[in-house]
C-alpha cells in the first residue's frame, strides 16, 4: 500500500509529494496538482497552505447484498432517494437517502473525524428501500461497508453535492464532489486553465 504523507511547494514552483510505501519513503514532483481525495480535501490543502473549506462529513453506510437478478443500476430520484447498483455477478449495493447516513460532523478543524463504532441502520434501509425494490425480500448475504461523504459544510439542500473546482493558483486545485457524469466536464475545465497559461 503507498500513500502520500506530505507535500510542499519547491521554489520553482513544483509541487513535490511525500510517499510513503512498502519500499520506504520518496519524494515524487509534478508541474501540477488536482487534490480529488474529498475527505482529506482539507489536509492536502494544510499542507501547500491554501485556504481549508468548512466541510460536513457524513459517516454513510453502503448494504452489500446477493439478489437473484441480472446486473442493473437503478436510481429512484422521485421520491425519497434509493439506488441499487450491480457491481459484479449477483452482488449489488445499496443505499438509502435517509437511512445511509448514521451520524454528521462539521469538525472545527477541517478534518476527518475518527468515527469510533459503526452502528448499522441495515434493518430501516431494507424496509424502506424494498417498497421501490421488491427484490431486496431475496437478499442474502447482507453486509455493511462504511465510507466518509464529504460535502460543502452548509448546502441549503442536505443531500446536495455539486462538483465545485477551487482554484489554488500555482498549478494546483481542489475537486469536492466530482461525479462519474461529470469527470470529463471537470477535468476539461482543468485542462483549459493549464493551456491558457501558454
């Protein structure tokens, strides 16, 4: 496992990135940097010196099921917000708009919260989820994963999690809830600011 441990600015105006991994310690160099790490958003931010956002962490529980259906994502947006996505042979997850999120923090200092015991809401998300997905009366092998969200401290809207690009100047920026439908989007808007420097 390889990890990155720090990070500075070289007087050149390289970003230099401190790794850590099986190997031991080294220092790696880029001409520019787009922090995409969403719960560490403000750490790396710590560590060049830019501006830390006010951030909400979410501790959101995911149910890894078994069903007897062919792989399929389905996403109810109309009412309160359920979504069950395959992910390979009869495995699916799911999640729940309400009922995913077990607890929320807005840490004075910017960071991740340590979360401590994970208490499930499996049984809640099962029953509400299955009044869209009748199927889920078949799961089996009900598991929970765990993950921090990481949004905007105070959206009006508490599921509300646009894509915002910070721009840090010196070659570097900030990606806050980037999405798989819009990652082209965003890397191109990166990409434009790079070539209009030259």
């Amino acid at each position: 496992k390889t990890n990155v441990v720090s990070g500075f600015i070289t007087s050149s105006g390289l970003k230099r990135l401190i790794v850590s991994g099986p190997d031991g310690t080294r220092e790696e160099t880029f001409d520019y940097l787009v922090n995409a790490t969403y719960a560490n958003r403000n750490l790396v931010a710590q560590w060049f010196g830019f501006p830390q956002e006010r951030l909400r962490f979410d501790l959101y529980e995911l149910l890894r099921v078994r069903l007897p259906i062919p792989q399929l994502c389905v996403t109810v947006l109309d009412g309160p917000f359920s979504s069950l996505v395959g992910i390979g042979d009869d495995e699916f997850l799911l999640s729940h708009i309400h009922d995913s999120v077990s607890r929320s923090l807005i840490p004075e200092d910017g960071m991740p919260p340590q979360w401590g015991e994970l208490p499930t809401n499996r049984a809640n998300m099962l029953r509400h989820s299955s009044k869209y997905f009748p199927i889920l009366s078949q799961a089996r092998d009900v598991e929970s994963r765990w993950a921090t969200r990481t949004v905007n401290a105070f959206a009006r809207d508490f599921d509300a999690r646009p894509t915002v690009i910070s721009d840090h100047g010196f070659g570097c920026w900030s990606l806050l809830g980037g999405k798989i439908i819009t990652c082209v989007t965003n890397a191109r808007e990166i990409v434009g600011e790079i070539q209009a420097e030259f």
